[in-house]
C-alpha cells in the first residue's frame, strides 16, 4: 500500500479534517528559512486530535542533536525528517531516541553516498533540489529512481500535485514506500486544501485497490 505524508502542517490547518484522511504521516517543519516554520507556534498545534495510528515527523535542518532530542521529547513526534547535510554519525545518534527519514534533494543523479546512511535511518526521502531546503514545489527527474538498489524503503516529494502521474512508475520500483505531499496541496503556504488533498489520497488508494 502507499503511504502518504502529509508535509508543512502550520496552526492554520484544520487538524480535525486532516486526521479524517488518515495519511500514514504529518510532517511539521522546524527550520526559519521556511513559510511553514512552527518554531515559534508549536503549542498552538493540535496533536490531541491525531489518532495513533499517524504517524507526527518532525522536520529538522542541521539542528543541534539536543535540540531535536527535545522536540521529540515534548511533542511526542516518532520520525525526525533530515533535510541538511546530517552526517552518518548524527543519523546514528538520532536513532537512539527517534526514527530518522534521511532527504536527499536531488535533479538528475542520485547521491553517491545514500547506502552509507542504510544501517542508521529507517527511510530515505527524495526531494527535488531548489533555492530552499524543502517545500520548492518543483520537480525531479523520477527516472533516474530506477537506479536505486539500496535496501532501505524510500519516498518521493517534490513537486507532486494534483496532476501527478507517476504512480504506476514508482510502484515498480522495489523499495518505493509512499508520497511526500506539500506545497502543490495548498491555498497558501501554511494552508493545506483539504478538498484537493482529499481527491488525491482517494485517487491513490482507487489505485492501491486495483493493484
């Protein structure tokens, strides 16, 4: 089955609508360089109405490691997502008290170096390379996943809207998990569209159910 995450929830998104459509993760971004930092208004987020059975991922860039082991403290979250240049060491660190999902960003090549990060993090995310960290809202070239043969499940972000059509490529692929939703899905940054990602996730799982 494919999983969805849900990425750069804010305190502006209905929380309660959200859980009715029962992605697999959320994701909420602690990083000042983007629109759907919650730093500064975490406590004002809504995690009493997630069910259990979603996953919260916190999302970090190159933060101090006491810093995440805090967050993961506080607010309960079970992924830290990594979208700097966290080394080995640190994803092993991290493990000790959270899960790790490793982004890569990416265009053209994979990284050379993603099977050194194998025994440490449980899942790699491949994101489209742009001017920002996460969230750029562009695309890329899916083809080039057909070379990855590590062991270890991987999503893919970037880019992906309500037109995205390849779903039955990247279900080809062996160690392909799930979808990375963000910046495509909102009215705004930091306001998710609950009727298009509705639509969406209804159209993944027709697919789920034919396969």
């Amino acid at each position: 089955m494919v999983k969805i995450k849900i990425c750069g929830i804010t305190p502006n998104d209905d929380m309660a609508q959200l859980a009715e459509l029962k992605p697999d993760f959320l994701g909420f971004i602690f990083h000042n360089g983007s629109p759907r930092d919650i730093s500064d208004c975490v406590h004002k987020i809504r995690f009493d109405l997630l069910p259990k059975g979603i996953s919260r991922v916190a999302v970090t860039v190159n933060q101090p490691i006491e810093a995440v082991k805090e967050l993961v403290a506080e607010f309960g979250f079970e992924y830290v997502q990594l979208h700097g240049d966290e080394t080995v060491e640190y994803c092993a660190e991290l493990s000790s008290f959270a899960k790790p999902i490793k982004a890569f960003r990416v265009s053209d090549v994979l990284p050379a170096n993603i099977a050194e990060y194998r025994q440490v993090c449980e899942y790699i995310l491949f994101d489209a390379k742009g001017r920002k960290a996460g969230g750029n809202g562009c695309r890329f070239n899916q083809s080039i996943l057909s070379e990855y043969h590590c062991n270890m499940p991987f999503l893919v972000g970037g880019g992906i809207g309500p037109d995205f059509a390849g779903l039955s490529y990247l279900d080809q692929i062996p160690m392909f998990l799930g979808l990375d939703l963000n910046s495509r899905f909102e009215v705004r940054p930091g306001l998710k569209n609950i009727d298009s990602l509705r639509s969406f996730i209804d159209k993944i799982r027709s697919y789920d159910k034919i396969s």
